[in-house]
C-alpha cells in the first residue's frame, strides 16, 4: 500500500512540475534558514553547559553608587574568594582571575602577543572543566614561574615539540617554564584565557614587589589583606544547585563589612554561570531578547514556507476534486486517501529537506562567517539532531494535515457534477493565511529599517570628542619614561597635528570608584566617578568643550586640581563647583573646571560622572593626531619611535573610528541578519503569491475570456485579478505595523541614546511590501490578460 502510494505522489507531482517547483523551493529556502537559525539559538543557549558542575557555579559582582552613577561592577575584591571558602559553608571550592589584557611573550627569536592573559588560581582547572591533559593535574604551578597555555596556543610557540619544561620570556626578561596543556576552550566557553600564569604569582608582583598602598602609609602585604583593589573575577563552587541567592548575597556583604566597616554598604549579586552569557550581573536582558527575537523569526519563516504550501495545496483542491471523488466511488476510504496525500506532501518534503540538507552543508562556512559563529553540523551531537528533527517533524505537520485532510473529505457526487466550487475554495482561509504570511514579512522589513536607522545613529552622532583620523597605541616601561621624547620626534613630523596620553581608552574609559568626598555630600550619597587619567593636553586634543573654569597647566599643582563633567555637578548637587573641595580615594584637592559631557562608553549607558586627574605617570596609551590624509606617514613615524624602545615587541595601534566600531559588532550583525531575513521572507512569500496569482488566472480563464470577448480592456483584466490580493496586503500592513512598532521599540529600550521610530518607516515598508507584491501578481495578471480569448473558450 505504501508503495502505491509513493508511486501515485510521484506521478501527481511530475505532472504539476510548476507547483511542485514553488513548493520545494519554499520548503527548501525556509528550512535552511529556520535550522540554521534554530542552531544559532541553540549554540547560544548552550554557553557553559560543558562544565560539569555548571549548575553549581555562582559568578560574584557588586552593586555600586546612586543615581545616574549607580552601577553593576563584575570584579570584587580579592579575599572574598577565600574568607567565602573559609566562613561559608554551602561554599565547596573558589577561583579568582585577573585578566590583564594584551601581554608579549617570547620563545627564542618569535614573539606572540597575547590578547587573552589571566592570572587564576589553581582550582580554575577544577572547579571548571579546563583539565590539563599535559602536566601534572593535581599540581598545575609548581611555582611562581609556571605557565600553561592551550594546544593550539602550544602549537603556535613550539610547534610539534614537547611544551612541556620549555622556558617563555615574559615582562622584563622573566622566564616562565611551560607546566602545563590545557584542551582548545569550546566555542560556546564564557572563559578564554589562552595563556594563564598563577595567582600567586600576581600576589608578588603587585604586594610584595612593588609594595601596594592606598593611604601612603600602610603597606598591604597581600591579594587577601587588600580590600580596596576591585579587579578579581571570582567564581564560587557550591555544595549543591539549591543555593538560597539572597542569602549568599548577606553572607559576603557582611564579609566584607566586617573587614571593611569604613564602607558604604555594599550590597553583593550573585549570577549562575549558566546565565552569564545572555543575563547581566543583575538579572537583566544581556542577549537573551536578541536570541528570543531569533527564535520568533526562524519560526516565522518556516511558518511563511508552511503557509505556501497549505495555500497552494487548498486553492489547487477544486482541480483535483474530480480525482478524490472517483477514488472514493471505486472503494477508497477516507483514511487511505488522507494517507495519499499525506504520503505526497511528504515526499514534497523530503526532496526539499534533502535540498535543504545540501544547502546547510554548502553555505554553513559562509553562514559562520556572516553571524561571527563556529557552528558545526557535527552529527553525532544529540543536540544538532534534536533541533533538526523537532523542525522537519513540526513544519512537515503544519505544512500537510489541514490539505490532506480537506482533499480527502470531498463528496463524490458533488465534486462530479460541479457543485463544490464554492465550499471547498476555503477562500477565507486562504486569505488568513495570505495575510500572516505578509504580515510577518513585513515586521521583518520593519525591523531591519529601525535597526539600519539605529545602527547610522550610533555612527553619526556627536559623541562630544572629536575622534576623527586618531590612532592610540599602549607605550611599554621604557618608552613610557620617555614619553616627553617621543612626543617631540613625533610632532616634527608633517602629517602629526598633535600628541597626548591618557591612563585610558576613550572608547571605553577608566576604572571606577565610589571612594570619594566632598563639601555638602549627602549622608546617603554613594556616588562613583568614573576616572581618567591624563596629561594637559588630553581636553584640547579631543576637543572637549570647557563650560566652566580651566584645563590642567602641566604644573606640579595640577596634581590636586581636578576636572568633572556635567552629569557629575547634577549628581553632586552643585551650584559653583569650580574651587569647592573633592577627595578622589586618598588624593584631595580641587575642582578646578566643568568638561561637557561627552560619550566615553557604549550609547547602551547614560553618561555618568567623569572625573579628570592630572596623573601623566599612569598615562600609558598615546593618542595621535593625525592629518588624515598621510595617516600612513604618521604611524610610520610612531613606529620608527616604538622600535627605539620596544624593538623586540610587535607594534599594535588603532584607530579610534574603527575601534568604536567594534563595539556595535552585534547590532551589525543584527542588522545584517534581519536584512537577510527580510529579503527571504519575501521572496518565500512572493513564490507563493506568484502560485497563487497563477491558479488564480487558470480557473478564471474563462470569465477573462469571456469579458474580454465583451471589450475588457487589459487594464480591466488586470485590476480584476490583482485587487483580490491587493486588499489582503492592505490587510497585512496595517496588522503588521502595530506589532512590528513594539516590538522594534522595546528593541531600542536597549540603548539610552536611541532615535525616535518615525512614521516614514512604516510608510517606506508598507509601500515597497505593496510593490513587490504588485510586482509578482503583475507577471500573470498580465500573461492572463494578453491571452487569446478564442482559445480560452474553445478550451473552456
């Protein structure tokens, strides 16, 4: 029985080529699409579950400051970790990392610059999965030199040679002993640190070398007697995944109170590690909207591919009434002919998902390249299959019961004699359909204006610097010392304007502290400046607008003078800022100027307060001016400076246009996967528009035969085939375009600085949804109405 009812499906379909074409083809687009979608959400939705005890690990961040300045900081301080391990008991095990940036490291004659650097303690490769499969487990530093780094980071240095015992030079010529291998991270990994040195290794360079101090009396002799220092990501190993949060939080505010009672409180976040990825410290969105939003438009397309084929199957129902009724006259059931069509639409579907398969495996390269994934069809994976089969299985059901079970209830006697025409056309029905389909189109064209309006916003707006034709490089120790030097070599040269320093990237700029005080502060006020280090040339080289008072001098007494923004004199509650008294930490002195705000971070944030220091010590990156048009020149001037000092070091610059760029990386490519949505779901929707207005013009070839006979003009014709759909797109935008308003402004929620969502958006999408649909309806509308009529009739 099967076998016949393959042999009849295949038969149907070779004899309607033309349909069957519209129908794998829309099956096909949008399973490709849908699944490599559905992986997207999948591979996102992932992140860190690889850890075995992922359900039992808690990432620790603090709330701080009020008002604008209020804040969620991800580093604490460092004996956290262990008071935690030592007082809590629900505490099993804890890891600090310290990630210090770019770092070179040396192997002979090579050197590697490593972008992904970390100090961690030894439990890092226990308490996550990141066992060493070289070196000894148990033991991974021996000692304060020990380093390990991961295959493919061991690859790089020594090629096929044994890593392990082999010496690299870091810092100032300090030898560090290859100890350990540690597996490639997995790409859905939250933690990357590629080269990774211990913790106590940091604890003697910043306490017992260098001798750390807050107050200029107290020497702080270790990570675990500092507890001002917030730069330590620590994890926390619990006993078991039911962790009370709220009171694990008062356990370590209280740890740290105890210790630090001089403290405004300091209220703790806890945040599973399974979360990390697409939820911020406090529980808010941190992607997990964007994946939310991909999720809802794989299936829209795979719901536009289904719609086709029911539309299709249904309007075609009144040719293929005469078949089913004489089926059952000579003895089908039912059942056997719901099988049949059940049987051809899955064979439909089949040939598309095969299609569909080869497509996935051809563009999957390209598709990774494009949405900055590693995703791989790896077919052993139970999670890729999973995903694959609930697709396949849940469009095939959506896109066949309905046709199968209509085509099957007809009545034979009716169907003979004509009878049917108007109750099985399902003409309400398959407008519905028309309309969702459309719809769903058409929020994605929306979608994809706003976010291409949002994405020129951010590109164009004024940032209140000026970062044009500017390119900034970090100077070594050496170089450093010198800077006054190499500024002078620097400005003889035509194509420098102008040169400075900062302790900062502008992009995204400075630490933070909440350690502060000044005349008239509130009692409750736990404010937190953000804080920039710089000579005196850093506000006139940027171009930052002076409200108020004066810029730093350069003289010793700048070194109490500072420099706020806006936002902090509303904070603050001042009314003439300029000469009161400000305590930054443990260095007072006086406001001496009001800067404009300007944007030193992401537009996702409001600006918050800024305050500048005249600190050209900790100034460590160079700015440069270039003009524009002999940029070339000028970096070929700084490098010729930086081979001076660092001959043995690569030289890494860049420009600050290009480096706020990359800050939106994920909104472009947002904007670019919406693009591409758009453009598919349109097409799909317009192969089965195109289906549609072809049937649409068969079974009404003799009306059009007829009117014409009677002098219709084409014109005529054509109106009379294309309003029908004409009024179902109508239909679809004005339901779209509430849907698509909300969900695009609760999009730009995301962001502090955002355009307004206008109504030329919707009238640009509404008109060019209405054009191409004309567009398509058009082709046949036309063919229909240039048509012989005498032939038409003679037919007819």
């Amino acid at each position: 029985m099967i076998k016949n009812y393959i042999k009849t499906a295949w038969r149907n379909i070779l004899q309607n080529k033309f349909y069957a074409t519209i129908n794998v083809a829309g099956l096909t687009v949008g399973l490709v699409v849908g699944l490599f979608m559905l992986l997207w959400v999948q591979d996102e939705l992932s992140y860190d579950k690889f850890n075995s005890n992922a359900k039992n690990i808690y990432k620790i961040g603090i709330v701080g400051g009020t008002g604008i300045s209020k804040q969620i900081f991800n580093n604490i301080i460092g004996p956290v970790a262990t008071f935690a391990k030592n007082e809590i008991p629900e505490v099993k095990d804890a890891v600090r990392i310290i990630a210090l940036g770019e770092a070179p490291f040396k192997y002979k004659n090579k050197i590697f610059y490593e972008p992904d650097f970390a100090f961690v303690d030894p439990s890092y490769f226990t308490v996550f999965d990141f066992n060493l499969i070289k070196g000894d487990k148990n033991n991974p530093f021996p000692d304060n030199s020990s380093l390990v780094i991961t295959e493919s980071t061991a690859k790089k240095y020594f090629g096929t040679e044994d890593p392990i015992g082999k010496v690299v030079i870091t810092g100032q010529d300090e030898q560090n002993k290859v100890t350990g291998v540690i597996p490639d991270y997995p790409a859905n990994s939250s933690l990357k640190y590629h080269v990774l040195m211990p913790m106590s290794r940091f604890n003697y360079l910043a306490y017992v070398k260098s001798k750390t101090s807050y107050d200029n009396k107290t020497v702080v002799s270790s990570i675990d007697a500092d507890w001002s220092a917030f730069r330590f990501q620590t994890y926390l190993l619990m006993k078991g995944d039911r962790v009370d949060a709220t009171a694990l939080e008062k356990k370590l505010q209280a740890i740290h109170e105890r210790n630090k009672p001089e403290d405004a409180p300091v209220p703790y976040l806890t945040q599973p590690l399974l979360k990390m990825h697409l939820y911020k410290a406090d529980g808010t969105d941190g992607g997990m909207s964007t994946v939310s939003t991909f999720a809802i438009v794989a299936l829209m397309i795979l719901v536009i591919a289904c719609i086709n084929y029911v539309n299709l199957s249904t309007a075609r129902s009144m040719l293929r009434a005469k078949e089913v009724s004489m089926r059952k006259i000579i003895g089908a059931g039912k059942f056997q002919l719901f099988m049949q069509f059940m049987v051809e639409t899955a064979l439909l579907f089949m040939i598309a998902a095969v299609f569909a398969f080869i497509l996935m495996v051809v563009l999957l390269p390209n598709f990774n390249q494009f949405s900055g994934k590693q995703i791989t069809l790896d077919l052993s994976n139970y999670n890729i299959w999973l995903c694959i089969i609930l697709t396949l299985l849940g469009t095939l059901a959506a896109s066949s019961i309905y046709p199968a079970l209509l085509l099957s209830s007809f009545e034979p006697l009716k169907a003979l004699k004509g009878k049917i025409s108007v109750s099985i056309g399902n003409v309400a029905f398959r407008r519905i359909l028309v309309v969702l389909q459309f719809s769903a189109s058409i929020i994605l064209i929306i979608g994809t204006l706003v976010i291409g309006n949002q994405l020129k916003f951010i590109r164009n707006k004024n940032l209140g610097y000026d970062k044009e034709n500017v390119f900034s490089f970090n100077m070594r120790n050496e170089m450093q010392k010198h800077y006054d030097v190499v500024k002078t070599e620097l400005l003889k040269n035509p194509a420098v304007l102008s040169v400075t320093r900062a302790g900062s990237d502008i992009i995204q700029s400075g630490s933070s502290t909440g350690d502060n005080d000044w005349d008239g502060k509130p009692t409750n006020s736990n404010m937190w400046f953000t804080q920039i280090y710089s000579d005196k040339d850093f506000i006139p080289f940027f171009k930052v607008k002076i409200l108020d008072g004066a810029n730093f001098t350069g003289a010793v007494a700048d070194s109490a003078h500072f420099l706020i923004n806006e936002t902090a004199v509303k904070e603050m509650g001042l009314t003439n800022p300029v000469g009161k008294r400000l305590r930054i930490q443990t260095r007072n002195g006086t406001i001496i100027g009001v800067v404009k705000d300007f944007h030193y971070t992401t537009i996702h944030k409001k600006i918050e307060p800024v305050v500048f220091q005249y600190q050209p010590d900790y100034s460590w990156r160079v700015y440069v001016k270039t003009t524009g048009r002999d940029a070339q020149k000028a970096i070929a001037a700084a490098l010729a400076s930086w081979k001076q000092y660092n001959n043995d070091v690569p030289f890494n610059y860049a420009f600050l246009d290009e480096s706020y760029n990359k800050l939106y990386t994920t909104e472009q490519k947002q904007g670019e996967l919406f693009n591409l949505f758009a453009t598919i779901a349109i097409v799909i929707s317009c192969l089965g528009l195109f289906g549609l207005a072809t049937y649409s013009a068969q079974v009404k070839t003799r009306e059009i035969g007829i009117r014409k006979v009677l002098g219709a003009s084409v014109a005529k014709i054509i109106s009379l085939l294309a309003t029908e759909f004409m009024v179902l797109i109508i239909i679809a935008i004005v339901i779209a375009m509430p849907i698509a308003w909300f969900a695009m402004n609760s999009w730009l929620q995301d962001y502090a600085y955002k355009i307004n969502i206008g109504w030329v958006v919707f009238l640009f999408a509404g008109g060019g949804a209405t054009l191409i649909a004309l567009a398509t309806i058009s082709i046949q509308s036309i063919k229909a109405a240039l048509a012989n009529p005498v032939k038409s009739l003679r037919s007819e």
